[in-house]
C-alpha cells in the first residue's frame, strides 16, 4: 500500500516536472511582472507602519511594470479629421509619454501664439493705415481695441462648446475661421472692413486662450503642470512683444498688408499641424444636441405620464375603437412637434446663453483675487508696450519702425528663461509644501491643493515686476541710454511671467473638472483690461508722462499683489472647501 502511494506521489510529481516545463517558456515574461507585484504585495504588507517604504515600493514597481494608455480605434476616434491624426487618441490622455506630452503642449503653445500676434502685428503700422484709408488714428486704432474685446468675449463660447463638442474640433474650426478672416483683412477695401474682419479674426484665434489650458489639464497631472503652463504662456505672452518685431519687419519690407498676410499664413500652417499632431485629448462627454434631446425626452415624458392618466379616465367609457386611435394619432402628432421644439430651445440656451454663466465664476473670492491679480498684471504689460512703440520712436532715440521692434526683444527674454524655470520652481513649491503639511492619500501620494502655488514665488514677483516698471518709466522719460530701460524690460518680463503662469495654473486646479473655464473667465477680465489700456495709454503718457503713470501702475500691481497673497495665505483654504462644495451641489 505504502508502496503504490508512492509511486503514485512519483507520478504526480514527474507530471508535474513535464507539465512545468511546457509551461516555463511561454510565461516569462507573464512570470516576471507577477513576482514583482507579489513582491510588492507581501513586502507592503509587512510595512503598513512605514508609509514612505510604500511610497518607495510603489515608484520601483510602476517603473518595473509601466502604463500603455489603451488606443482608440481610427474610425472611433473624436473631431475633425480626426482619422489623419499622427498622434492616436488615447483613453487616458495622463498616460501619454512625456515625449508625446511635450508635442501636444508645443503645438497648444504655438497656436496660442496666434491670437495675441494677430493684435500686436499692426502696432508698427497703425499710421500707414491711417493714411491709406484717410481716417483718423483714434478710428484705426478701433482695429486693435476691438480685436481684444473680441478675444476677451469669444472664448466664453469657445470654452463651452469646447467642454461637449472636444478640444480638436474647436481647434480646427476656429483656426480655419481665423485664416479665412485674416486673408479678407489683408484685402480689406475699406477701414470698416479691416476693422470688422479683424475683430472676427481675433475672436477665432482667442478660441486657445481658454481651451489651451484645457488641454495641459488633460494631460499632465497636477504636480507637473506648471512647468507644462510655463511652456504654454510663452505663446500668448511672446506675441504681444515679437508682434511688433514682425510687423515693424514687414511693414519697412513691404506694406502694412503684409502683416495681415503673415497671420493667414501663420494659421493655415496651424491648421496642418493641428490636423496631423493634435489628437483628442477631453474625456468623452454627450454632444450639447444629444443633452438637448435627452432632456427633452425627459419632459415629454413626464407630460405623457400626466396626460395619459386624464385622457385614459376620459376614454374609458367610450367603446369607439376608431375615434379613440385617431385621438391617440393626433395626440401622437402635437407631441412629436413639441419635443422637437422644446430640443430646439434647450440647444439653444445651452449653446449661447448658459455659456455666459461662467462669469458667476467671479463670485467666488478664490477665483475673483486670482483672475484680478493677472487682469492688473496683463493691463500693465499693454501700458508697457504702448509706452516702448511712443518712446523710442521719438527723439532722442529716433529708432526706425524695424528697430522699434527690436525693443521689445528684452522683455520677451524675461518671458522665455522663467518660462523655463519659473514652471520647475512652481512645482518644487507644490510639492514641497504638500510633503510639509504631510498630506498623502491612501496610496501615499501627495495631495496638492491650488493656493500651494502662491508662496515666495508670488512675493518675489509682486515686487520685480512693479519696479522694474518704475524704473523703466523714470529712466525713459530723463532719456538717458536706451541700455537702462532695456534691463528694466527684462526684469519686468520675468516678474509678469511668474504671476501668468501661477494665476493661470491654479484656475485650472480651482475648476478641476472645467479646466477651461476658469481660462476662459481670466481671458474675459484681462483683455477688457488690455483693451482699456491699450486705448488710453498714449493718451495718459502724453499728459503725465512715463514716469508717473509707470508709478501709478506699479503702485497699483505692488499692493494688488501683496493684497492678493496675503488673502490667498490667509483664506485660501476655506474659500476653495466652501467653493467645492457650491459647486458640486448647483
């Protein structure tokens, strides 16, 4: 007996020898991946005490065992053309590699670039124009303000439609709209015509003001955007300072139509990039036309429910087959027809009213400091560059329209190396200030909230960029060497650099879920702000001069700053929770 169970143990044990060994090849790999997890597994659990060896475990075995964002089929992918995508659509658009992050942001940025050049460009060439169409400069200068009242106010729609409709197709079709409406200026009969087309064009390209920021929330996690924000400002902040480089260029060159030309080509190159590089990066959501029908449906069939109930008391009693059947189709008729016409009306209000609904945004403090402080900042910076073009193009300077624009290179420098460190020093903070207040979630990661941005970096920026816009405006108006307004330029590059990038990364965290709504209402207060500045500061500098309006400004920024940061440190917290929480209940 004893013996047959052994030699039925051998024969188990040599089946399964043969039986591991046919196996041995084919899971490897498979093997590999599964001692690392049960590794971690059974490490974790004999380390519950010790958090930060979890954290360390984890970080090894995410490295050992990488992520693939799943990818979506070419014919179910989202937008326009969306088939000629280079770039597929992910499910997860976080997963991306970094590299193929650094694209998507890269050509965000550069269509950012678009809308603020586009106001910019003509600067140089405002009296040209003036003389072409006999008009006087306070009617041709119609054609700046209003073109950034345009970008102030469209992309509270772009924003919205951008939130069902997707990011891409917004992109492809407000870049076609902005070619088009620049080709019609370049060949623009009249002031009026240059006026209006301009202003349309300006409101097509403001379309990535709002949804540019989006798409950065899309794909990168909290702790690395501001470095990702850094690279995206550069477009919109570097086109109101190179615009007057490129314009003054071609104007000399050529005419003022030129500059109008560059815009169409600019935005048709866009149009190709963005066709075969930018895939679709929101989270799928129903279309506003799906919302519209779905509601409807609701309501009519709340009022069949009722009515239904009345006509079965009414007809139960009338033994007609034939009256009762052509009631139901008539019924059937008039309901049909009111549905269609309540989903019309529900498209409508979401599609053009509700859109305006974001300014309640504003009512929030966290949100209204935070949209003010770079509201201030931005109006400065529109002050400035009015301030560089009247300056150096007078005696005792006397500079030519080309190296007129060249003067706006310092600034622009300021823009580009903070844009590059400044991002990497915002995220330091944050999660510096995360490990700090020892906050980890049940995984150990860190917990990151908005107001952590506005630490030193906010205090060393709310005192650059103030002086260094005195100082350029009391040494423009001794006019001494242009050297020494040219350094202050660049200080004050840098200054606002750090203010855009922080105000405009922690709107996105504040709105998590409608990261391009916060954009979109900073976006709406800022160019009203630019708007007003750019119409009112030749004539401000003409009756006070450089220095006193660069002080008044800089006063203005200084206190707005401390003001602001010190009521973010003080309140923050509390003014984000109490948000959170109207918000999720409305």
């Amino acid at each position: 007996m004893a013996s047959g169970s052994c030699a039925t143990m051998d024969g188990i044990e040599t089946n399964d020898v043969d039986t591991e060994g046919k196996r041995r090849h084919s899971s490897t790999s498979s093997a590999s991946i599964q001692s690392v997890k049960a590794l971690q597994t059974d490490v974790e659990a004999h380390v519950v005490e010790q958090p930060s060896l979890s954290r360390q475990i984890s970080r090894i075995s995410s490295r050992l065992t990488p992520n693939y964002p799943p990818k979506v089929p070419r014919n179910e992918r989202r937008g326009l053309f969306a088939r000629f995508s280079l770039v597929p659509e992910v499910t997860q658009p976080v997963l991306y590699p970094r590299k193929t992050k650094w694209v998507i942001t890269t050509i965000v940025a550069l269509a950012a670039f678009a809308a603020p050049v586009g106001s910019a460009i003509v600067m140089p060439c405002l009296t040209p124009i003036s003389k072409e169409f006999k008009v006087s400069p306070t009617v041709t200068n119609l054609s700046v303000a209003l073109y950034m009242l345009s970008m102030s106010i469209f992309p509270l729609w772009w924003s919205s439609f951008s939130e069902t409709l997707g990011r891409r197709t917004i992109y492809v079709a407000s870049f076609v709209l902005f070619t088009l409406f620049s080709i019609l200026s370049a060949v623009a009969s009249s002031i009026g015509m240059l006026i209006a087309m301009r202003m349309l064009s300006g409101g097509a390209a403001a379309s990535v003001q709002a949804v540019g920021a989006g798409t950065i929330a899309d794909i990168w996690e909290r702790h690395e955007r501001g470095r990702a924000m850094g690279l995206f400002y550069l477009g919109p902040l570097c086109g109101p300072l190179l615009g007057p480089i490129i314009g003054g260029a071609l104007a000399q060159g050529l005419n003022w139509r030129a500059t109008q030309w560059f815009t169409a080509i600019y935005g048709g190159a866009m149009i190709v990039m963005i066709t075969f590089s930018l895939p679709e990066t929101l989270k799928a959501r129903k279309s506003l036309i799906k919302q519209a029908k779905g509601e409807a449906d609701a309501a009519m069939q709340t009022e069949l429910a009722v009515t239904g109930e009345a006509a079965g008391e009414k007809t139960s009693n009338e033994p007609n087959v034939t009256d009762k059947s052509t009631s139901l189709h008539r019924t059937t008729t008039r309901q049909s027809v009111a549905k269609h016409s309540k989903s019309t009306i529900i498209f409508l209000k979401r599609a053009f009213i509700d859109p305006l609904k974001i300014i309640l945004l504003l009512r929030f403090p966290a949100v209204a400091i935070t949209i003010y402080y770079a509201s201030v900042t931005f109006g400065a910076l529109f002050f400035l560059n009015i301030s560089i073009e009247d300056t150096f193009s007078r005696s005792p300077y006397n500079f030519s329209v080309l190296i007129v624009g060249l003067c706006y290179i310092p600034g622009s420098l300021g823009y580009f190396i903070t844009s590059i460190f400044g991002g990497r020093w915002l995220d330091y903070i944050m999660k510096r200030e995360a490990r700090k207040a020892g906050r980890y979630d049940a995984n150990g990661n860190l917990i990151f909230t908005p107001e952590d941005r506005m630490k030193e970096n906010a205090w060393i920026a709310a005192f650059v960029y103030p002086c260094a816009l005195m100082w350029y405006g009391w040494s423009a108006q001794a006019k001494v060497h242009w050297i020494v307004p040219f350094i202050a330029n660049f200080f004050f590059g840098s200054g606002t650099m750090m203010v855009f990038t922080m105000a405009s990364t922690m709107l996105t965290e504040f709105v998590p879920k409608r990261a391009s709504t916060g954009l979109a209402v900073q976006n709406f207060v800022r160019n009203i702000f630019s708007c007003v500045g750019g119409i009112i500061a030749h004539p401000v500098i003409h009756a006070i001069g450089n220095g006193w309006m660069c002080t008044i400004l800089g006063l203005v920024s200084l206190i707005s700053g401390c003001v602001v940061i010190w009521s973010m440190k003080s309140f923050g917290h509390r003014w984000r929770e109490e948000m959170e929480e109207k918000l999720e209940n409305s």
